[in-house]
C-alpha cells in the first residue's frame, strides 16, 4: 500500500513539474506563495435581506459599507473637512451621476479634475496594498490598466523624471476624457475595497426589482450566495412548481411590486386579472387578482401537503375546515370569522381541487414562468453561485436556521425514507434542489420539496409555522401568530452555537455563525450579536416595511484584517439624493467590534490551501535536486 501511494505520489509530482518544469520556476513560485501568504487577508462583506431594494442595495455596495470612507478619512481627517471627504465618497459611489451634478452647479476646470485624480489614486494605492501588484493589474479596466498600474506604482527619483512623466500623463487625461477616467478609477476603488461579496439569502420579494439586483451581482468579480426562503420560492417557480408560482405571484401582487413579473421578467398577469375580475366584480382589479391567487394558492399548498404527509403540515390543511355559510372557519378549539365572504371556486366536496378555469390560469403562468429567459438566466446563476449553506474563511453562513428539537438537540427529519438532521440535512435540501432544477424529469416529489424549503415548518430556510391562510382571510392577530423553531431560543447561547460549528466540522474559537432572515429589532433593544459573538444576525433590514418595527434599516458585515465589524445602517432614500447631498447611511457611532486581531491570509481556509500548495513545491524541488524527477530546463 505505500509503494502505490508512493507511485501515485510521483504520478502526480510528474504532472506539477509540467506547470514548473525547472529548479528556477518553482523556486520562483514557491517565493511568490510565501509572500502572498504573508498579506493581510482581503476585506469579505456580508449582506443579507435585500428583499428586491435595488437603490438601498446599490448604494451599500458601493459604499461597501463604509470601508471607502474609512480610508478615504484616514488618509484626509487632517487636511479636508467633513464635507469634502463625502464629496470625495460620493463621486466614487456615483461618479457618472456626481460628475453631471457638477457641471451643472459649476465649471470643473483641469485643476479640479487634477486634485480629484490624485486623491482617488492615493485611495487606490492605499486599497491596493493589501494585494499583489499581479492581483491589481487583473482589477483594472482593461482599457486603462497600463496607465493605472504606472500611475499607483510611481517612484521617486532625484531629478523627479517620473514625477514629471506622471504629471504628464494626468494632463493628458484631463486634456482628452478626464470623465471616463474617473469612473474607471471609481470602479477599481470599489473593486479592491471588497475582495469578495456574500449574499446571505432573500434577493426576492417585498421590493419590486430583484432583477435589477441580480443582473448587478452577476457582473461581481466575487460572490457566493446562500439561499434564502424567498429566493427558493422563485428558484421552485422557474423550477415549475406550481404552488410556488402561486406564491410567487401572490407575493407580486401583495407588495404591489408587479413590475417584477411584468417589466423584469416579462410575466404577464392578463388572465389572471381577466379571470379574477369575473370572481370578483366589486373589487379593484388588483385586488381581486390578489384574492384569485391567494385562492389557489391556498388550494395548491394543500395538494402538496396532502401528497406529502411526512411534510408534517396537516394542520395547514385549513379549506376543509371552512364553514363557508357562516364565513366562518374552526381552527382547534376557536372559531374566526374570515374576512372574505365568499369562495365562489371552492369545492366543499373537494375544496383543494382547482376548477377548470383555475388550471387554465396556472397553465398559463406555468408557461410563463418556464418560458421566461431572464428569469431562468438569474436562477441558474442563483445555483451556479449559491447554495443551502457556505463555510468560508472558518466561518459558517446560512440563511434561516438549523432545526432543533424543544431540548435544544438537532431535530431530525425523515425525507424519501432517509433520516437527516444538522449538517446531512443541508446537505440533502441542497441536492434535492438541484435536482429540482437540473433533473429534466421533474419530479413531482423534488417541486414539492422546493415549497416545503420555502414555507414548511420544520425547513431550515423557514424556522416558523407559516400562517398564510390566517394572514390572508383572519383580521384576528393571535390567529395570525406565527410560532417559531427552537433554534430562535437557543440560538443565544453559547453551547448551542459552537455544537452548531462542530456539526458542520468549524471546532476553532474563532469561528462563527453568520445569520441571515430575522430583523434585529433595535427599538426592543435586541442586539445582532449573540451568543457570546459566536453568532451574528445580519438581517440587512433593506425592506421600508420593516424600519418602523426595526429601529433602523440593519446591519451588514465587513470582515478584515482588523476583525469582524457590524454596521448598522440608517433608512436609504434615494441615490438622487445621496448624490446631491453626500449623504451615507451606515452609522459610524454604532459599529461593534466583535473582534480585535490581525487576521492575515495564513489564518483563513485560503491560507491553507496556499500552503499545501507551497508544501508540495518544496516537495518537487527536493526531487529535482535528488534526480529522481529531470528538469526539462534551468
């Protein structure tokens, strides 16, 4: 056994030394590995619950949550005000939009254009290194790279030629298209700001351009995603679920946000509407489409139910338990009027069967749905990129929760005759996903399962018991509550949180869990940071809906080589008036330290693999010089 590990050994010190074919090529690479390693890590940012913000989202992107205004004041508290820091931030953030805002308050002249250039490259050069000079050049426009590279990288010498040579380059610049360049030199700020972006879940839904957002993070340099309830509500859509369309649509049209069917994703609600104006002649179009589709939703969640019992939702099942006479409806030992009088499709003999003229609704939102280019574009980016759960860099990202028992034990799950729990649990939801969504057969069983990982009870993108019929026909608030996983309990304490880590293989005390899908309610006096630190929740609080309940418009990560930082952020208007007032929204007076330590690239998962890879060049080096393997050259 180990002759044939020692043979696949050189089989593969073999196949290395054709990428390092000398003596020189590995010493060279193995010198390079080495300072890599030694550079502080690059800057992650952590966003999560943009719910379809496209400008509240766009303008913490480029703001990368404050990180640009942070160097920019320390490399200018001393010789700028306040005021003209913004500005700087500002045209970085926006620069083709402060640019045009400019012109018309004033003339910019060669000198403006001059001292804005040479602040923004001391911002880049400062931005920069944290990088390899190789890493940088890779970041630039490529139209302006060679430029950009001479200009970051400029020496001093004793007769000031490369000052002159520099100074002579801005002038052309300024002479030429001076705009173009500050946007360039804008981009690659915001680029190098953030080495790599993680979404914790919920792009869709409550705000009305979730496409916007997509088409923005599918040109990022670097993400990953981590699927959240609402997001796989979509993804089970485009997948053809049909109860997951109903929702879909329903949610449209109950955050009037139905641009994001008609305009983004070319879904068009005629039928619908048509149909639903016939059902409900004294209603407003869209409120009667609402009452359709909230109808037949109703309707097709109880046929997955039924279909699944080891979903465990029977009492979910709540048609049948209609007394439609009365307008009334018996829910345990309580009776509720309900709101809506009349239920002109249902069918008290089979009240979860749809009628005739409601399959053709749904046939032909199928249609649509199946048929929609962007829509599928931006699903298959959402898996190409994403998935149930993320451990980078020693920490653990998820979006909702890891289910738990009433003891504060993993609670087990039985699914297609497999018993699943913690970390198997996510495992398995995430295959059944894909499958969901590359299978060509499509299986009823992998569409059902895409609904229970949006609304069921004990899914770990969920955490609560989905009241959704109570919310649509119930005006009582205590029928409407809506109970919620053990895990929101325990998840304050500090034991619970590191058996989580271990289930998913993280035994360092430096690791955490990165929380996304519950608002941090600071009006209550909550606090993102729980467990000791060994949790934080970062519910991004994108939604409007949610800033009077909040306190604030929540929290983003940044993660650097000074530690963890949360930031709390204020409500975001427009980005017309960020742009014409300078204004930013995270809030400096409330950003909390989890952590105070150099983390370096050598601490992280990153690191690691840098150094196996550097192991194994020492390893092929002490072969060349042994002879048992010949360089080609060198």
């Amino acid at each position: 056994m180990n002759i044939n590990r020692k043979n696949d050994d050189l089989k593969y010190m073999r196949l290395l030394s054709e990428k390092y074919p000398s003596t020189r090529a590995v010493t060279r690479e193995i010198i390079n590995l080495t300072a890599i390693l030694n550079l502080p890590k690059g800057t992650e940012h952590f966003m999560s619950d943009i719910h379809g913000e496209y400008e509240a989202f766009c303008h913490i992107l480029n703001n990368c949550s404050g990180v640009i205004y942070e160097k920019v004041m320390l490399l200018y508290r001393d010789t700028l005000s306040k005021e003209e820091i913004k500005e700087i931030c500002t045209l970085i953030y926006y620069p083709s939009d402060k640019l045009r805002l400019l012109k018309q308050e004033r003339e910019l002249n060669a000198g403006w254009y001059r001292t804005a250039l040479e602040r923004m490259l001391e911002i880049a050069r400062v931005l920069s290194s944290k990088y390899t000079r190789s890493k940088v050049r890779k970041a630039m426009p490529e139209d302006y790279a060679y430029i950009i590279d001479e200009l970051l990288h400029a020496q001093k010498d004793e007769d000031n030629n490369q000052e002159r040579y520099h100074s002579n380059i801005l002038d052309t610049i300024i002479r030429i298209n001076a705009d173009d360049f500050v946007i360039s030199l804008s981009g690659l700020i915001k680029r190098l700001a953030v080495d790599h972006l993680h979404i914790v879940g919920d792009i869709f839904d409550r705000g009305d351009s979730p496409d916007k957002i997509l088409d923005l993070l599918m040109r990022h340099h670097s993400l990953d995603i981590e699927w959240g309830n609402h997001d796989i509500l979509w993804m089970g859509a485009a997948c053809g679920s049909e109860a997951c369309i109903a929702g879909a649509v329903r949610n449209c049209l109950s955050y009037h946000t139905t641009r994001t069917l008609e305009n983004g994703y070319g879904i068009s609600l005629r039928k619908l509407v048509t149909f639903a104006r016939s059902l409900y002649p004294d209603k407003e179009p869209m409120e009667a489409a609402l009452t359709a589709i909230t109808v037949i939703r109703t309707k097709l969640e109880g046929q997955v139910i039924l279909r699944n019992p080891e979903f465990g939702m029977d009492d979910r099942l709540l048609l049948d338990k209609v007394d439609f006479d009365r307008a009334q409806i018996k829910i345990g030992n309580l009776t509720y009027p309900l709101t809506e009088k009349v239920f002109p499709t249902v069918d008290r003999a089979d009240p979860y069967a749809l009628s005739s003229e409601e399959q053709q609704v749904m046939d032909d939102l199928k249609a649509a749905f199946l048929d929609s280019d962007r829509l599928q574009k931006h699903v298959a980016f959402l898996y190409d990129n994403g998935g149930m759960y993320q451990i980078y860099n020693g920490n653990l990202l998820y979006h909702g929760c890891v289910p738990l028992n009433e003891d504060g034990t993993l609670h087990e799950v039985e699914f297609f005759g497999e018993t699943f729990s913690g970390k198997a649990y996510f495992d398995m939801a995430d295959t059944i996903a894909r499958h969901a969504y590359y299978g060509r057969s499509k299986s009823q069983k992998g569409l059902d399962f895409m609904w229970f990982l949006h609304c069921g009870t004990t899914s770990p993108l969920c955490g609560r018991r989905i009241k959704s019929f109570e919310r649509a026909f119930i005006a009582d608030e205590a029928a409407r509550r809506e109970e919620k996983d053990p895990y929101y309990r325990y998840y304050f304490e500090r034991s619970t949180c590191e058996m989580i880590l271990e289930e998913f293989g993280l035994h360092s005390a430096a690791s955490h869990i990165i929380n996304g899908h519950t608002p941090v309610r600071t009006v209550r006096g909550e606090l993102p940071i729980r467990a000791d630190g060994r949790l934080l929740v970062i519910d991004g609080g994108f939604c409007k809906n949610y800033h009077e309940t909040t306190g604030i418009a929540g929290y983003t990560l940044i993660y650097n080589s000074h530690g963890l930082r949360l930031k709390a952020h204020q409500p975001f208007r427009s980005i017309d008036e960020a742009v014409r007032r300078n204004i930013d929204i995270h809030s400096e007076s409330e950003i909390v330290e989890t952590e105070k330590r150099r983390m370096m690239v050598d601490d992280t998962d990153v690191g690691a693999a840098l150094q196996s890879e550097i192991d194994d060049l020492y390893r092929l080096l002490a072969l060349y010089r042994s002879g048992e393997l010949t360089p080609r050259k060198g």
